[in-house]
C-alpha cells in the first residue's frame, strides 16, 4: 500500500541553540529551591526583560502568525520564568529586607528608588494602574479575541480542504503545493488552539502578581516588626518599596509579552510587517490628515487651549496630508499602471497538450468521510492501513502476481460516515460506517430483536444492525454475531 508522507524542512539548529531550552528549565528550578544572591537576580530580571523585548518585536516583524509558530510555547516559558524569579525575589526580600532596599539587588533597588521616586504609595497607585491595564485590558481583549479565532478557524477547516482539493482537480496547483496548503490549514488551526490557552497564562499572571505584592507586604511586615523589631514606619517603608519594585519589575515585561499576544492574534497575514501594514493603510489616503489638521488648527485657535502645541501639530498634519496628495499625483501622472499591458505586448503563446497534464489515477483507490479517518491513521490508533497491507499481501501469495497499491484519501464531498472503493478512478462500492457504534450480524439463529441501524453486512450481505456499545450483553443473550467496524472486510 502506497503512502505519502511529506515531510516539513528541518533546519538543523546550532548546538547550542539546542540548549537555550533545558537550561532555561533548570534555571527556573533552581529559583524555586535555591536562595539566589542579589547579582544573579539582577541578571535575571534584565534577561526576562530583554527577552520580553525580543518577543514583542520579533511579532511585530512576522509578516502572518504562522512565521512566530512557537509563540505559545515562549509565552509559557517567559510565564514561568517571571513566576519563579518572583519566587527567588520573595525569598530574597523576606530575609534581606530588614537590611535596606538594596536587599534584592540593584534592579528592583532602581525599580523602587528611580521609577517611583521612593515614594510606597506612588508605587502602590502604579502598580495598581500597570496591573488593571494588563489584567483588565490587554489580557481580557487578546483571550477573547484567540477564542473566537479559534472558534472561526476550525470552522473554516473544511471550506477551506474543500477549496484546496477543488484547485487540485482543476490543475490550478499540484499534489506537493496542495500537501503544504492543507499543512498550512492544520497548523493555523493548532496555532490559535495553542494561543487561546496560552493567554490564560497571562492572566493568570496578572493574578498572581496582585497576590504576590499583597503576601509580601504582610509577611514582610509581620517579619521585620516581629523578627527584627524594627520601627513600623521603617519596615513598612523597606519591604514595600522592595515589594514594588519586584511587582514592577515583573509586571513590565508581563504587560509587554500581553502586549505581543494581543498583536499576534490580531495580525493578518500579508506581504509586510506591522508596521509597514499600518502605515500603508493608515496614511492611504492623505484626506485623513487634512481633516485631522482642520480640526487641530481650530481648536488651537480657540482662547484658553495650548496654541502652541495644537497649532504645531495641525502645521505637521497639513504638511503630511500635502506630501502625500502631491506624491500621489506625481505617481498617477509619471508612472503606469500595473495592472495595463503594453499595446504591443503580444499573449504568451499557449503550450501544447502533453502526457504532463494527464492526471494520474490510483489502480484501487479508497475514499472516507472525515469521520473514518481515526480509522486510518496510526497517530489515532487506526489500523486500517495495516489490516490492508496484510489483505495485499495474501491475495499476491495466493494468486501469484503483485495487487496494486491502494491509495486512501479522505473526501469531503462524502458523507461524514460514507466510505467509497473506486476501480481505475470509477466506483465499484460505497458504504457507511459507524465508528462509535458496533455491527451485529445476523447468522441466521437469532431469537429476539435489537435496535439501531439495520444495514448489510458488505463481506456476507447478511442482515446486520448498528449497535450501541453498552448493548453487548444483550446481543451475547440472543446469539448475535458482534464485529467491530473495522473489522469489516474492505
């Protein structure tokens, strides 16, 4: 029996690319059991921040989802890296802090010191706000919108098999280009599948970070005023000022990688990155900028407003929207279209039939519903192929030359249930089948009535019915043959 398998380019990574992925694991374990010294937090924290940075913008210049495949499986590890550095953070503060704010090293000192200026109750009103838009905004969006692009794509699943088969029997693409679109069709399904539980991720981040700045809070002050007797006032301002920091540190690269979900699922695919996408659709038409420039010019001609900056950006805007009408006109008058052929452009001439554009037919050919196809294939513990391969094998012992191989294709246009045999590309047999069902055949003694679906069985033409599974004892009471469907002789 003759298979295709088509095999995807592997490229072969460097060695130690082929690394990056265990280390990363044992390097989040041992934040979770191992005290960590403040320099080696400080390079952490800086490599999570980096790699938020490299994500964000590696979506941003991915032309269609599919070129950042391994999206997901970054925002899981980038996930559980900032949970365990929080974890290593944690532990680090509740026994350092009493020390001062440069207990956890020097990022989450500059976090605490540099971004809220010292001050406990700016951090806490920042934080509150970083987490709100991270939590309450961006995540929430990108979930549902990986939801329903998830929900829409496996929907489209079988329009689209059916497009791709359609252009392969009209010539417009071959067997290989058809195999890679249908690959493509499978993988962006299992790409927004991926992606609508790697945003549950990010919100569950988002949780976590607001439970972790309230555990640190209270236990580091119940630590530094019970353990160390230090001053309220200084333990509040200590533990906090370090528990903010470490929130913030967290929660920057958090917001960045919901960020990069948000634009990864909200991407089309297209011939251009992100940005050259928005620009060229946002300044498309310059009479976006006129207007915009219309209306900024009068309000900032309006008592009380900031002429300044209202009147300089309205000045910006117009000299945008002009630039842009005249780069238009000059295209429109200079330059050709694309879409008009020369006059004296002569048609290419047609080439002559050949043996090349004669479509080869299978010998034996065996079509299924999409229902069948755990049937055959092995992933799903199908052993069609196999019982085939054996049927082949005897029939040439037996009859003493080689049986042809027999090519199984699934077929949309069949009923979900329907399997078809063809013969030289012409139908010699068609069926139903039942998988989650089994098939009682009537030998000829049976003493009662079952109910299900009465049919033939297709090896015997005896009288047979489609059975639930759990009606097996009372088929073994009144002498009904059982077979499972695959047991069906083909």
């Amino acid at each position: 029996m003759a298979i295709t398998n088509v095999l995807p380019n592997i490229n072969i990574p460097i060695k130690g690319a082929m690394l990056g992925a265990p280390l990363l694991l044992m390097a989040i374990l041992a934040m979770l059991v191992l005290p960590m010294p403040p320099i080696v937090l400080d390079i952490f924290f800086t490599f999570n921040i980096a790699l938020a940075m490299v994500v964000v913008l590696a979506t941003v210049y991915s032309r269609k989802p599919l070129d950042f495949s391994t999206f997901p499986t970054v925002l899981l590890l980038a996930t559980l890296l900032r949970l365990a550095l929080n974890i290593a953070s944690t532990r680090v503060v509740l026994l350092e802090g009493h020390t001062g704010t440069a207990a956890a090293g020097n990022v989450i000192q500059a976090f605490g010191d540099f971004v809220i200026g010292g001050n406990y109750a700016v951090g806490l009103v920042v934080f509150a706000i970083l987490v709100i838009i991270n939590f309450v905004v961006v995540t929430k969006g990108a979930g549902r919108i990986s939801e329903v692009s998830a929900r829409f794509t496996l929907d489209a699943m079988p329009g689209k098999q059916m497009a791709i088969d359609a252009d392969l029997n009209a010539g417009v693409i071959d067997q290989d280009e058809a195999q890679q679109r249908r690959t493509e069709v499978v993988s962006e399904a299992d790409f927004y599948g991926s992606m609508d539980g790697a945003s549950k991720f990010v919100r569950g981040d988002a949780i976590a970070g607001i439970l972790i700045l309230f555990i640190n809070i209270i236990g580091g002050l119940s630590i530094g005023l019970i353990q160390h007797d230090m001053a309220f006032s200084e333990a509040m301002k200590n533990y906090t000022l370090l528990t903010i920091g470490d929130g913030l540190v967290a929660q920057l690269p958090s917001l960045v990688l919901s960020t990069a979900a948000a634009i990864m699922v909200t991407r089309v695919s297209s011939d251009q990155d992100m940005g050259g996408h928005i620009t060229s659709q946002l300044l498309k038409n310059p009479r976006s900028l006129g207007v915009t420039s219309a209306i900024l010019g009068i309000s900032g001609m309006m008592p009380g407003m900031p002429n300044v900056v209202f009147l300089g950006l309205a000045a910006v805007s117009g000299a945008g929207a002009y630039y842009l009408y005249k780069q238009q006109n000059t295209s429109n008058e200079s330059g050709t279209p694309l879409e008009v052929k020369p006059e004296d452009e002569k048609p290419a001439e047609s080439k002559d039939l050949s043996w090349d554009d004669v479509l080869p037919v299978d010998t034996i050919g065996l079509e299924v519903g999409y229902k069948l196809i755990p049937l055959v294939d092995k992933k799903q513990g199908g052993q069609l192929m196999a019982r085939i391969k054996g049927v082949r094998k005897k029939l040439t012992q037996d009859l003493g030359f080689l049986i042809s191989a027999v090519h199984i294709r699934d077929n949309l246009e069949l009923s979900p249930s329907v399997y078809r045999l063809t013969l030289m590309g012409v139908t010699v047999g068609e069926g139903e089948v039942y998988p989650e069902r089994e098939l009682a055949i009537n030998p000829g003694q049976v003493f009662g009535e079952l109910s299900g679906i009465e049919t033939k069985d297709p090896a015997f033409g005896m009288d047979a019915v489609w059975i639930e599974p759990n009606q097996r004892d009372q088929v073994s009471l009144i002498s009904v043959t059982r077979r499972k469907p695959w047991a069906i002789p083909l």
